[in-house]
C-alpha cells in the first residue's frame, strides 16, 4: 500500500515542507493536541506519580515477560480462547489467512492496530483474495486514500476535511464538495454499520493483556473495535508480546494515563474487557513478536518496548509536527517509531534517529517515562559503528575530531578563516550550503575570546 | 574558590563578547576566574552525529584543561550537559567524574552556587526567554512546560534582577528551535521551519531582543532574523547581565 | 514451532527482575469524601453525555417519554421499567437483529467521577453488542456507586469473573476529521446518565 520508498526522512520532509501554509496548518493542529493534554496532565496532582507507577509496572513486566506470557496463555485458554504465537510478520499473516480460509471467509473488518500496520496484513490479505475494511474513521480515510496512517492514534492528520470530502465523494457517494465533519462522520457511520452487520470475522488490535487474568483490554473513542467484534462469528486479536501487564487492577494506572497523554481526554469512551467469547463465538488471539525479543535483549534500547502508544510524542515533537508521519517512512512515526524502526531494519530506518534535535521533549510527555531522546542519541552511535552513516560524513567528522583535539590546530584560525569551523557547515557561506538556504551566517568578529583574553593579560602585566 | 571558564568553541570563535561578558560578571560578582588557554571544543557535534568513539582526544584534552578546579562554568546548557553527561576516559575516569560533577551552566552557577539575589544591571527592553533544549529538559534550569512541577526558572530569576527589562510571553514557553548540531544542515527544511517559527514566536509578543543561556540557539535564530532583515536582535544572557558598565 | 521458540528469546533477554510498584499510595491520594455527584457531572458532560440526578424509575421515564416517540424500539436491561423490551427476554436472539434499537437502556452499578467512565459486565448488558448498536443509549446508576477515580474503581471490580466489561464514558465519538469532535460515529449518539439520589 505504501508508495514510499527509500528516501530518507530529510528528503520526505523537505517535500512535505514545499508546502508552508500546510506545514504550519498540521503543526498547529499536533499542538493542540499536546496542550489538550497538558491541560489534562495538570488536572492530576499526582500525574508524575502515575508516570513514575506505570514505568515500574513495566519494568517489571520486562523483566519478566516470558512468565507473563505463559500465565497470561494459560488463563486465556482457560477462559476460551484460543492463543496463537507468531514469529514474525509472516506468520502473523498466515495464521489469520489461515484462520479465515478455514472458515470460508473472504471478507472481515478491522479495528485499529498498528501491528497489523507493521505485518503489512492488509496488503497480504489482500493478495490472498480476502477484503479488509478498516472501520476507525481515520483509518478508513487513508484506506481508501491508498495510504498508510501517518500517525498511531491520528490516522489522518495530514489530511484536510476537503481532501476527505473528494474520497468520500469518490468512494462513499457523499454529495461532491461536501466538507462538514458531521456528515463525513455520518456518512461513514452508514457505511460502516452496512460493513459490521454483514462480516463474519473481526480484527482488532489490543490494548493491555492481563497475565492474570487472560483477557485482553481494547480501548476506542468510535466503538468500532466492539461493533466488528460483538457481531462477527470469529473475533481476531493481534497483540505484540509487550502488550502484557501482570494484574488487572493495573489498568487502574494505564488507562487513567493512555488518553490524557494521546488526547487529553480522561478516557476513552470504550475501554472494553474482552475475557471469553460469546455464547457459540470464538476468540483468537495471535501473539506476536516480529523483532521485539531481539529489542529486548538491547539494554540501551528495550525501555522502548513500555510504550502503550498513546502517540504524545509525535504531538509534542517540532520534528515531527513540521515533518509529518510519512516522512519517517515507517508504520509506527515520531520519535517512538525512530527508536523501534533501526531494531527491525538498521539499514532501511538508519536516518531515523537522526530525524530529532534531540530536544527532549518526547521523554517528558511519554507516560511509561521511555527516554527516548537518550535512546535515539544512543541509536546514532550504534549505526554509526554498524556502518550505515555516509562516509563523507564520517570523513569530515574524523578531520573535526582531529582539529580540536589539537589546541595548535584549533588557534590557528585567524579571524576571516576560523579554521576549527571549516568542518562546521555553517561556517561556508555559498548557496550549496544548506545552512544558507534560509539563514545568514553568523559574523566573524575582529578577534576570538582566546585572542582577546591573551591581549588582556597582556595588558594588565 | 577557583573557578575556570569554559568558553565553547563556536562562542570563542564567533560571540567572544559573550563569553567576555561572562568574565566580567563572574569577575564583578568576586570570583576568581581562569581561562585555561588550551581548551577547543567538548566534542558534541561529533557525538551528537553519533560519532561519540572519536571524541576520545577532545575529552583527554578537556581533562587536561579543566583538572583541579572548585568549579568549571560555561555560556552553554548545551556544551555543559555534553560535558555533564558524556566525558569519559579510560585512563583519567576519576578526573572525568570530577568535572562531570564540577561543570555548570552559568545561569545555574549564579543562582545555585553564587546564589545571586541582586544584580547591578539595566537593560530597558523587551526581551524574549529562548529556552535552549538541553538548558531546560538536560540540566532542568527552567521547569519544563510537559511535566506537572511547580513552575521556575534560573535565567527568568535573573533577568527579574535587570533593571527595566521586560520578559514578553511567548505562545510556546519552551519549543525547540530546530538547530540540532549537525541537524541543522541534514535537516535543513525542518531545522529552518523550526526557527522561524520560534522567531515568530518572539516577534509576535513584541520582544527587541531574543536572550537565551545558549548561543548555539540564538545563532540559529539570529541567521534566520538576518535573513529576514528583522530589528530583532540576539543576544546572551550573560551580555544582558553584565549591562551596565558597557551600554 | 514458534511459541516455544519466542518465549525461550524473551527467557533468555529479559533482565534482572525489577519489582511492581506499591499502588497503595495512589489509591489513597485519590481517594476522596467530597461529593462525588458533581465531579462526576461535571466531567461526563464535558465528555458529551446528558446527566440527569433523578429521584426514581418514574422520573426517568418521564424524561425518556420527552426524547424518545412511542414506536421506536426501546430495550430495556432493568426490571420495573415495564414499557419497554425486557433485554432478558431477548438475549437468544442474533446480535444484528438488533440493529434497529433506537434506545438501551441499563444498569451500572459502578461509575467514576474523574472522567465519567460506568462499568457494564455482559451480565448487565444482557447482549453484549446492545450499548453499542443501539442509536441511544441510557445507563441508571446510584450515586452510591460512584468511585472517585479509576484506582478505586478495579479495586471494586476486584477479581470478579465476567465474560466481558466495558467502561463506557459517552456517547460513541470521533475527532479523525481535523480533529473535529463529531458525536456519533459507530455506536449510540448520545449517553444520558440516571444518578438515582
């Protein structure tokens, strides 16, 4: 589905940012976002408290997923469900393929879940004769746009009402020029409630699974993720295998952080508890891992796999913001997917860490405390040492470190030169340089501190 | 107490009236500074760029610069956290940990250690707060807007002291500038869009003067402020604190 | 085969184990005497639900009789509100014959002031797809069984067995078009909420 291909994040962002007006529109619009949830962070006193809470619970989790996951099997059979284990994308997809043939469906619904984002299920389903529809609005928007979700909790950001409108135009009969969300809204509503009544199968990703317990917690704003479920024969269940937490009262702290820190919102409007199926129904649940056990086994990296996805950190990040969620050319955006990416494909994603300033303010805002500035910092040395940075990069990076190694070397600039800066991109003043593109150099002053301070020693002896 | 000034490169090398500012004021508030001559660059831009294995001579080098001394202070959150957070050396470790403990960010040095409450300094403008990144959320000089803390702010407490200045509100209090080290360049359509729109930002809250306790930011905006041909203009905290014997 | 084969890579990269956090502390911070009808008001009709604080049945059938025209198909899950469908006498029906409930009504017996969220068990839904296909849906509490926030609340689910619950705090919403909020999107256009004093 995707028609990005291997360009790298500065290449993608540059597009996306020939278009200022649009830049400024979609930032504006993630800002809101992050200050709806400041605001709702700041109802709560003991908000860092909660933070704190949920960091621990999934530190524990981590460090004790394998027996999690099998009490967590063991009670989901027991309440009966049946649990698949998958290796990786591939055998995610088989085993719903397999499922669905088995069954002589052709057809299922969809609920949110980016794992199947990043199995790339659709595309293989589709291969194999089975049509999915994605049933979140926003996931519905880019379905039928041909494009993936450019944001883990915002499907459609990118896109602007008029935009929406043409497709529904185009593909839902909506009335040509038709822009109002209302009736967008409605109109999807009346096609997808067509869609829940007559799908066999029902897909939905998972929210928390509780090892205690054996059920799994999906939470939804729309009631799409029930609507496909309650009315399917067979309801299907992707989870990655982080996705445990040890006891249900630990929803208690989860679900009071998820939504303020994706929204601002204090909750979802569904936070449904799936246990046993119905009378005469089934439940599957397919446990992925696809790459996050190697993620684990990463010490400086396997902080990452807390993430509950609440999507914050795209919000609040300037990259991010001004870039947009394709630009990092990968299923899971933001500085979230630039610490997950390098793990499944270092090569493909090997510009991802360097998509950030570092700013830090993903960190803040992460609910399970993930630090992920750190970890894309630590990230850059790791693809460096691996052999996927340009070599002139690395050429002029050996010649910057040997400059101002050297206290000789690093003097002997003189004032027009400032030859400790010739290593510096934005001390060439040409139009190849990127710095110059939109910014003036900064001036050279008649003298350096160094040369200034040796003058006033001079003077004051 | 002996303390030595740590000026980083780019300051040295482009805004010495900053770092000379910050030897005056450190100088006027009775401290006893020295400038160890010898001294380059913490290294940053390399391990930033993910090149931190070829920061081993730099390190060594600022070891031997700043070994002995009761503090080391620096015109740059951004260099300081470098240093706080990443000197390292297989052969002198103790005198590594040592400066990682002793290195501090000037506005924090005033205000922690010096523990200034008044300042002889006028500067009747209106100035814009630029809360660098690793200033802020690095070495948490300011509260940082994300977190629910009570709210401060080392070089706003500072500025309070300044004689007719008046800190403008900004819409977003602590929002990265977009220079990023080598990000700046690699980056440059984002990099640029995020300066602007900082800029932007103090303009449109009426600031004369955009100040903040790391340069590496305001370069970064001053190019974009040039570009523009804008009145607006940079300038380091230090130079604002230190705004009095010079006008 | 595969199973085996993750849990021996999770076994084997997993780290020292890190102990679970006391929530004691938290369940005590939120804990709270002050009355909980408002807070709970307050943030359930920001949140797009109608709260109403009702004396008894009588007066929410009042209200009901008020929005909802004799005719539409109204399904009940409460015993005494005799006029409509008894959900108990059609839970052996299919789920999709329910598609054109205009209104379901039920009962929770577990609400939370901090973001206006009721409990429902499949037991109290009678079918589990009624809160959700139903164009609207009404859900009578006591105020007695309001929580102030979401600790105490699983603290009173506890460990109790059901087949499958849901926390429903609104009527069923989108912001996926330019982050407009529409009410209405999959499931009931509006919650209206019956606090019984």
């Amino acid at each position: 589905m995707s028609n990005i291909t291997e360009k790298s994040h500065a290449e993608l962002a540059a597009a996306f940012n020939k278009d200022e007006p649009r830049v400024d529109w979609h930032d504006e619009t993630l800002w809101w976002v992050r200050a709806k949830r400041d605001i709702a962070a700041h109802k709560i006193p003991e908000w860092e408290l909660l933070r704190e809470t949920a960091s621990q619970i999934k530190n524990n989790v981590l460090s004790n997923l394998s027996g999690y996951l099998e009490q967590f099997e063991a009670n989901a059979i027991k309440n009966g469900i049946t649990v698949h284990w998958a290796a990786d994308a591939a055998e995610h997809n088989k085993i719903i393929h397999t499922l669905l043939n088995e069954r002589g469906i052709n057809r299922m619904v969809k609920s949110k879940s980016m794992l199947t984002e990043e199995c790339h299920l659709n595309e293989y389903l589709k291969e194999h004769g089975v049509d999915v529809i994605d049933s979140d609005l926003g996931e519905r928007i880019v379905q039928l746009a041909g494009e993936p979700p450019s944001h883990i909790v915002l499907p459609c950001i990118h896109k602007k009402k008029e935009e929406i409108g043409d497709i529904f135009h185009e593909h839902l009969g909506s009335a040509k020029g038709e822009s109002d969300p209302k009736i967008l809204t409605e109109t999807a509503r009346q096609h997808l409630r067509e869609v829940f009544l007559t799908r066999r199968a029902a897909l939905t990703g998972v929210n928390f699974a509780i090892a205690e317990t054996g059920e799994i917690v999906i939470c939804t704003n729309e009631g799409n993720a029930d609507m496909g479920a309650h009315l399917a024969e067979i309801h299907i269940a992707s989870m990655g295998i982080e996705k445990i937490i040890p006891e249900r009262k630990h929803l208690g702290v989860f679900l009071r952080l998820l939504t303020r820190s994706a929204t601002g919102q204090p909750i979802t409007t569904y936070s449904s508890h799936f246990k046993k199926p119905q009378q005469g129904k089934e439940i599957h649940i397919v446990i992925v891992d696809n790459g996050r056990s190697i993620q684990l086994g990463r010490e400086d990296f396997r902080n990452s796999l807390k993430c509950i996805r609440c999507g914050a950190c795209m919000n609040t990040c300037p990259v991010y913001r001004k870039s947009g969620g394709h630009s990092y050319h990968t299923a899971i955006a933001g500085p979230i997917g630039s610490i997950l990416a390098p793990n499944l494909d270092m090569k493909k994603y090997a510009d991802l860490p360097f998509a950030s300033t570092l700013c830090g303010s993903c960190s803040n805002v992460c609910p399970v405390k993930i630090d992920i500035h750190d970890q894309l910092y630590k990230w850059r040395q790791v693809i460096v040492k691996e052999g996927y940075s340009p070599t002139a990069k690395t050429i002029a990076m050996k010649a910057m470190a040997f400059t101002l190694s050297s206290p000789a070397l690093y003097r002997s600039g003189g004032k027009v030169a400032r030859l400790a800066f010739k290593y510096a991109p934005f001390a060439v003043n040409n139009q190849l340089n990127p710095w110059y593109k939109h910014r003036e150099m900064p001036k050279a002053p008649e003298q350096s501190f160094g040369e200034w301070y040796s003058k006033r020693k001079e003077g004051q002896q | 107490m002996k303390v030595a000034l740590f000026v980083p490169c780019y300051v040295d090398q482009f805004y010495p009236k900053a770092a000379i500012a910050t030897l005056e004021l450190l100088e006027k508030l009775g401290v006893e500074v020295h400038y160890p001559k010898n001294q380059t660059c913490c290294g940053q831009p390399m391990a930033n760029s993910g090149y931190e294995h070829l920061t081993t001579g730099c390190n060594n080098l600022f070891i031997d610069n700043f070994s002995g001394y009761d503090y080391i202070v620096c015109p740059s959150g951004s260099c300081t956290l470098h240093i706080k957070e990443h000197l390292h050396s297989p052969e002198k470790e103790d005198q590594a940990v040592s400066i990682r403990k002793k290195v501090y960010e000037l506005t924090e040095f005033l205000i922690d250690i010096l523990k200034v409450d008044h300042l002889q300094a006028r500067f009747p403008y209106k100035v814009g707060l630029h809360q660098s990144c690793h200033g802020l959320r690095g070495l948490r000089i300011s509260q940082m807007s994300e977190l629910v803390a009570p709210a401060f702010s080392k070089p706003a407490q500072l500025l309070d002291m300044v004689q007719g200045l008046e800190l403008v509100p900004l819409g977003r209090q602590d929002d990265c500038c977009g220079f990023g080290g080598t990000f700046c360049v690699a980056e440059e359509a984002v990099s640029s869009k995020m300066g602007k729109d900082r800029v932007d930002d103090h303009i449109e809250h009426g600031a004369q003067y955009i100040t903040s306790a790391d340069l590496s930011c305001l370069m970064h905006m001053e190019g974009i402020l040039r570009r523009q041909n804008s009145n607006v203009k940079v300038i380091h905290v230090a130079e604002i604190l230190n705004h009095h014997s010079h006008e | 085969m595969s199973r085996d084969k993750i849990l021996a890579a999770v076994k084997s990269n997993q780290f020292n184990r890190a102990e679970l956090p006391d929530l004691e502390i938290l369940n005590t911070l939120t804990a709270t005497n002050e009355p909980l009808i408002q807070q709970y008001t307050a943030i359930a009709s920001a949140g797009g639900s109608f709260v109403y604080e009702v004396p008894d049945l009588e007066a929410i059938k009042t209200i009901l009789h008020k929005e909802f025209k004799p005719g539409v198909k109204i399904i009940s899950g409460i015993q005494g509100l005799d006029d409509y469908t008894f959900a108990g006498d059609v839970t052996h029906e299919l789920s999709h014959s329910f598609a054109d409930v205009e209104l379901t009504i039920l009962q929770s017996n577990l609400g939370v002031a901090e973001n206006g969220a009721l409990w429902l068990t499949e037991t109290q839904m009678n079918v589990r797809v009624l809160p959700f296909i139903s164009q609207h849906l009404a859900v009578i509490i006591s105020k007695d069984d309001l929580v102030p926030t979401m600790s105490q609340a699983y603290a009173k689910i506890g460990n109790a067995d059901y087949g499958y619950g849901a926390f429903i705090s609104g009527p069923s919403k989108t912001a996926d078009i330019e982050q407009s909020l529409v009410i209405g999107a999959h499931g009931p256009r509006s919650l209206s909420v019956f606090i019984l004093t």
